[in-house]
C-alpha cells in the first residue's frame, strides 16, 4: 500500500514537473513581453481615458488590459484603482477581463501545452466576452448600483497585489524603441517581470501540483462525465457542447486557482473527456474563483459582487459556447488524443534548449531587478494599508535607471 502511494505521488510530481518544464519559456517570454509593454505604457493616466462605458472606451479599456499583467488579484486591483479615480465602472470590469484573458503569456501557454487553436480559441473567446459582459453590467448594475460601488471602492478595502496597482514604473522617450534601449526602460522591464513572476507563482505551482494529482491519480472518465461527454451523452455530442460551457466556469471556481495557473488544469480536463467549449469556458472562469469573489465583495459590496458574479459567469459562458460553435461551423475544433503520452520530463529537444535560453534571460533580468532596489519595491507590493508604497524602485543610487519620476 505504501509503494503504492508513493509511486503515485510520484507520478504525480514527474507530471507536474513535465508540464513546467514544456511551459518555462512561453512564460519566460510572456512575461518579457509583458513587462516591455506595461514598461512603455503608462497606467496613470487610465481613468482618464476610461471615462464611459461607450464603445470607444471600451475598446481602450481592452487595449490596456491586453498590455498589462496577467494576474488576475492585480487586475482586480488595478480595476478598483481606475474605478476609485474616476474611471467608469464597466469600462474597468472590460480591462479586467482582457487583462487576464488577452495577454501574451497566456496564449504562449496553450501554444506549447494544447496547441494553437486552444490559444485561438482563448484569445477570440476573449474578444467575444468583453461585449457581453459590458452589455450584462448595463443590463445588471444600473448607475445608481455602481456609484453605490464605487462609493465602496474608495474605502478602501484590503484585497491582494494592491501595491500592483499603486506602482506606476513606465518610462518616458520619443519612441517605444527608445523607451525599452534606454537604461531606465531596461530596469523597469526588468522589475515589471520579477513582479510578475511574484504574483504568479503561487497560483502556477498550486496549478501545476493540482494538474499533477488530477492526471496521476482521477480516472479520465471522471472529466467526461463531469462535462456530460461519457455514456449515455456519448451518443449525442450536442449534449457536452452545450452543457461543457456552462460547467467550465463553476469547475474553475473551486480550483482556487487564477490566472495562467489554471492552464495545466484546463490540459488535463481536456484529456479526460471535457468539451472543447468546456475547456474554454474553464479557463476564462479565473475571474470568478471564490478567494476573487471574496475580494469583489470587499472592494464592492455584497449585492455588486454577486451581480458581478452572475455578469461574468453568463459572459464566460457564452463566450465558451460561442468558440464551441464557431470552431465546430469551420471545423477547426481540436481532436483529442487521450493516450497520447505526456512530454518527457527532460530530453535535448527544442523545449530545452528554449528554456535554457528563457532562464539566462531571466537570470539577467533577476541580476537587473536585485541591482536596482527591487527587493523593496517587491516588499511594498503587498504592503499593508496605510503603509507608504514606493512610487517606483529607489532613486538616489539608481537614479539613473530609474523609471518616472
């Protein structure tokens, strides 16, 4: 019995360990991306340009998200921080959502673990979502509901990652080019990635040790019946498709896992049986995980966040059903391999020769970040309320990689 257990755990711990290997450079790169963005835009004058819930805001709103971190706590505080400052509420909740669900990273994710219609998949599934759930909040939160939360949003309640929020690190130039070439654009590149990395890690290696224990220790034909795809289901597909997108998002909610951390359960749902939209639907429910729902409730209220909750569901929802038709109608949807081996932890391929070049990357990066007055501006990140934040990374020595001033 005891071999028995620790040959599973084992198992469980060489699955994991294989998928973190096979993604290391996709989130190395992802995050590289990431940081080069946010460290050419700056996020201080976003209330500004999120003014209304019109279109054109919302299309900016998108913009930004899709330039900024992908995690989700800092997303939700970046959202509070526009809505506290005088941004519209919807045009927020639209950043919010393109943030965790348009970015870089997260697409790079689904390439190398399910392939590049998954990551099509997400990135139009996104694009689809943002609509509906502004359309939803209209419909939801009338505006006597949202000065009401954001009357709650300028309280100030803890959540997590508000020092995310705070930090403004973007830097100044003629160009984007010039900005990045700069000494300043190269630190604050390299203090955007160590930061995400900070807020990610948790939910990666939680998500990697679930997906892990799942595919070496649940029957795969737990999934399928789950998402209604096993017999007596198996002879009508219709069934899943349409039942899989609504399951998707309340699987994600138990997980306790957000943002890219629940890529590598979404690859082992896939190859238990779940719907293609299922999975879809799955991976844009890091939004509504209940450690996030509880933070809505605190930046919000309880009546906003439960509208919030019934809002995005119903958009992620949609959104997984509508990728599920539109890739059936151009018959593009994914054929699934259930015996189809997992990658080899470590093989001279080309993943390891990529992450061998993602980790010098961020080797030089993590040397940037420690010579530059990053540990404090990584301390302050999650600084309790009332404590004084770093605008930026320390002046004086480093001025002159400083970012903006």
């Amino acid at each position: 019995m005891i071999a028995m257990l620790l040959h599973a755990g084992l198992m469980a711990l060489v699955m994991a360990a294989a998928m973190g290997w096979q993604m290391l450079w996709a989130l190395v790169l992802g995050f590289l991306i990431s940081g080069a963005i946010q460290a050419a835009v700056s996020h201080k004058d976003m209330a500004k340009l999120l003014p209304d819930d019109r279109w054109p805001s919302i299309v900016k709103a998108s913009a930004l998200g899709a330039a900024s971190s992908s995690c989700s706590y800092a997303a939700a505080a970046i959202a509070r921080a526009i809505v506290k400052t005088g941004g519209d509420f919807r045009a927020a909740m639209a950043f919010q959502f393109a943030s965790t669900n348009l970015v870089v990273e997260l697409g790079l994710i689904l390439l190398t673990l399910m392939g590049w219609r998954f990551m099509a998949a997400s990135w139009i599934g996104g694009l689809v979502m943002i609509p509906i759930v502004v359309g939803l909040m209209r419909l939801l939160m009338s505006r006597r509901r949202i000065a009401t939360a954001t009357a709650v949003a300028r309280r100030d309640a803890p959540g997590r990652m508000e020092g995310h929020a705070a930090m403004d690190m973007s830097v100044d130039g003629p160009t984007v080019l010039a900005r990045l070439l700069s000494g300043k654009g190269f630190t604050a590149v390299a203090h955007f990635f160590v930061m995400d990395w900070a807020s990610l890690w948790t939910d990666l290696l939680l998500g990697l040790a679930i997906a892990g224990a799942i595919g070496a220790w649940v029957p795969a034909t737990v999934w399928a019946h789950l998402f209604l795809t096993a017999p007596p289901f198996a002879a009508h597909p219709w069934v899943g498709r349409l039942a899989g997108p609504l399951i998707g998002p309340l699987a994600a909610m138990v997980t306790f896992v957000c943002s890219v951390g629940n890529v590598p359960l979404a690859a082992v749902l896939w190859r238990g049986g779940a719907s293609f939209g299922g999975v879809i639907a799955f991976i844009f429910g890091d939004l509504i995980v209940l450690p996030l729902l509880d933070i809505y409730r605190r930046y919000y209220g309880l009546k906003a966040a439960a509208l919030m909750f019934v809002a995005f569901y119903l958009a992620m929802a949609l959104a997984g059903l509508v990728v599920e038709g539109l890739f059936a109608l151009l018959h593009l949807t994914p054929i699934r391999n259930p015996g189809a081996p997992m990658a080899p932890l470590f093989a001279w391929d080309a993943t390891t020769w990529l992450d061998l070049g993602a980790l010098a990357i961020a080797a030089v990066l993590g040397w940037r970040f420690l010579s530059t007055g990053g540990p404090a501006m990584l301390k302050a990140m999650e600084a309790p309320r009332g404590r004084p934040r770093p605008h930026c990374a320390p002046d004086s020595d480093h001025e002159k990689d400083g970012r903006r001033p």
